[in-house]
C-alpha cells in the first residue's frame, strides 16, 4: 500500500509511543486490567462538572433555531465575545471577540496558528522537554523545529535561545503549565523571555511570534495566579481549549487568543480565520460553543487533581526520586534512576507500572507519570514505584 514516505519515517519516529502502548495492553491482557497500574496516559478522567451537563440538557429542551448550521469561521460572536469578557478579566488587557477565533481543541489552534504564520524553512523554537506532536504540526506547515534547552527548573534557557535565533525564526512556542514537566513558567521568565524577542526583533526587523500552547492554564496549583505572557511581549498567540480544566478532550473545543496590541493582528486575525476553514476545521463545534459561552467561570474540581499532585510527588522523593514539584497540569517529571530512560521505564514494566520515557519528549534520562487516573491506578503505580527503587538501591534492579 502507498503512503506518503514522510508520513511513513514519521510514523517510525513516534514508533516508541506506539511500542509503549501495546506492551501496556499485552500487560493488561496477561494480568488483568485491575492489576496493571497505568500512569503514561495524558487523559483527563474527571467528568466535566455539572453545569455542563445543566447546560446540555438546557439546550437539549430548548434549541436555537439553526444552532447546527454552518456559522462564521471564526466562531460565534456571543461565543467569542464571551470568552474575550474571560481573557479580560483575567488579564486586564482590552481583548474583544475580534482577537478571538474559535477552534478544534489547542491542537487543532496550533495547526492554525503554524499554517497562517510560516514559509517554507521558516524555524520553529521548542523547549525541550515539548509536547511530541509539535515537531509533527510544525512540519505540516513547512517549517522546521529548532530544539532549545531548559535550565534545571525546566525554564527556558534563555542564552541559549539567543545563540539558537536566527534570521529563518519565525516562531517560538513555549507550554506553560508544561506537559511533561508540570512547570509553570514565572511572569519575571516570560518577562525577560519577551524581552529578548523584542530585541531580536528590533535588530532583524523580522517578526517573531511567540506562541503559547496553554490548555492547563486552569490546572494551577498552590493557589497562584495563571502568569500569562501577553503582558510581557507584542506579538503573542496564544492557543488553548476546554479539553483539561473542562474535561471536554474528546469533544475538540478550544480557542486562538491574539495579543489585543499585536501589530498587524487584523490580516493575522484574517489569516488564522482563513486557515481555520482550509485546514478543513471549518468551524469549532456548534454545539460545544453554544455551552462553553455559559461556563466562562466553570472548572473542574482542581483540588482533586492537586491532591494527587501532593501524593506522588511526596512518595517519589520519599524513595530518593529527583522530581521537581510541579505547580500546573497533570504530570510528573522525574530524573530516571538508570541513565537509560527506557530500560528504566521496561523496569517499571515489569513491575506492572506504566510510564513514558523522557526521550519521547526530547529528554532522555527522565519519564513522564501521568496523575490524572484513579486512586488504585496511583497507590499501585506508587507501590510499583517504590519496590523498584528499593530494589536498585539494593542492586538488584
Ligand atoms: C501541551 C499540549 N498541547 C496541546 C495539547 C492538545 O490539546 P487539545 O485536546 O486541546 O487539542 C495537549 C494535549 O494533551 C498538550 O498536552
């Protein structure tokens, strides 16, 4: 059967997430669900709080004439304006309905944002660890990914972005709450982050636009305040959706926020709205627009998710795991005990445990752990945990 040969080498590179997958269900067919404890998926598992489900059956016994006809691509100006009232109060920036443009999730919102913004061989800046599908968007759209490192908290090194600039930069793309680190990234490092774009800028004339993936923007912790970066540079998109703090993942809802001072942001409103429809998004979906107008100030429960944050993380540094405490989404991102991170994550296979490794992230020496299961999913991933960090520390893993 013919496929496209990049889409065949692709495939191939994301080969591990595949192989990773099926030894988890080879697992779960040997032993039992109940007895594998699977903490390598990103899913959101809470339900999506009651007033969804209100506004749903709301909407169900009152229907709005032609609510699933074709709309504007953008979105629907009451859904639009709704979510530009959410940005303002938050933010205290002039944001209307015009610098909103509804989407498919934040993924379907990146492949907007990259389509209506690269040339071929434009370069695209991620931060590694980064979500593994962006190099995939960033080459649907022509461009080319450009791998920057992190500092030791997981914030972007911003030295050596500098070095990594160049006069092909068109983007840089920065996830905060961090999936897979759980880092949120403070206003002073988007601060000095902002900075240093601006004068690139300035010296290349060139635009370089900074997008923020940021679906676990509600899924912060400890009580902070979501530090977002439009204040701290121009020329910031922002991409995210209702998929985590709505627990709406399946249902593909989410939007593009441009910067209200972004200059030039009408033809790139219009460029994001145009891609929108070719891409073959079209629109967001009717249906979930018409209910997340209603649930502007709804979350889930995100104490529950902190709650979980609080028991892996203390039972990993309990057995001398090097973790960092995360304050955002749903995801640890602990140093692998074995420097080879997939020996490591085989390890915990056969104890029944399921992980990422780091390097499906562009971080090898790590894994990724997933909180967002249930109780007895995490007390036997913990467990699991624990008996083979025990058990190397007594030479016998
Ligand atoms: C960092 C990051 N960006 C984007 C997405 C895509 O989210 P959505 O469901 O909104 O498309 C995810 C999903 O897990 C993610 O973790």
């Amino acid at each position: 059967m013919a496929i496209a040969g990049k889409v065949r080498r692709h495939m191939k590179e994301a080969s591990w997430i595949r192989r990773m997958f099926e030894a988890g269900i080879a697992l779960k067919q040997q032993y039992g669900p109940e007895k594998v404890f699977d903490l390598s998926l990103g899913n959101p598992i809470l339900e999506p709080p009651a007033r969804f489900q209100e506004e749903m059956e709301r909407l169900a016994r009152s229907p709005k004439l032609g609510m699933h006809r074709y709309m504007p691509n953008a979105g629907y100006p009451e859904t639009r304006e709704a979510v530009a009232a959410y940005i303002k109060r938050e933010t205290g920036l002039p944001f209307t309905l015009n610098e909103v443009v509804m989407t498919c999730g934040a993924g379907g919102g990146l492949n907007v944002v990259l389509k209506a913004i690269l040339d071929p061989g434009d370069e695209v800046v991620v931060f590694a660890p980064y979500f593994p599908e962006y190099p995939f968007y960033i080459d649907n759209h022509g461009g080319t990914t450009v791998t920057v490192s992190t500092d030791r908290a997981f914030l972007p090194d911003l030295a050596a972005l500098e070095r990594c600039l160049s006069p092909r930069t068109r983007a840089v793309i920065i996830n905060s709450p961090n999936n897979p680190s759980g880092v949120v990234y403070p206003s002073g490092h988007l601060k000095e982050l902002g900075g240093l774009l601006e004068r690139k800028m300035a010296q290349s004339g060139r635009t370089i636009y900074l997008v923020s993936d940021e679906p676990y923007a509600r899924l912060i912790y400890d009580g902070l305040k979501y530090p977002y970066p439009y204040p701290h540079y121009r020329h910031t998109i922002a991409a995210t959706s209702y998929s985590k703090d709505l627990s709406l993942a399946g249902e593909r809802i989410g939007y593009i926020a441009v910067n209200p001072e972004c200059p030039g942001k009408k033809e790139l409103l219009d460029a994001l709205v145009f891609c929108n429809r070719v891409l073959g998004f079209v629109n967001a979906p009717a249906l979930m627009q018409h209910l997340v107008a209603r649930l502007a100030d709804v979350t889930v429960d995100v104490g529950w998710y902190q709650e979980r944050r609080d028991r892996l993380y203390g039972a990993l540094t309990e057995e001398g795991y090097q973790v960092i405490r995360p304050q955002g989404a749903f995801y640890l991102f602990p140093r692998s005990p074995l420097e080879d991170d997939v020996a490591f994550v085989q390890e915990l296979q056969r104890n029944l445990v399921l992980a990422v490794p780091g390097q499906g992230f562009g971080t090898p020496g790590y894994l990724r752990l997933c909180y967002s299961v249930e109780d007895w999913v995490l007390d036997g991933a913990i467990d699991g945990l624990r008996k083979v960090a025990r058990g190397m520390a007594h030479g016998s893993g």
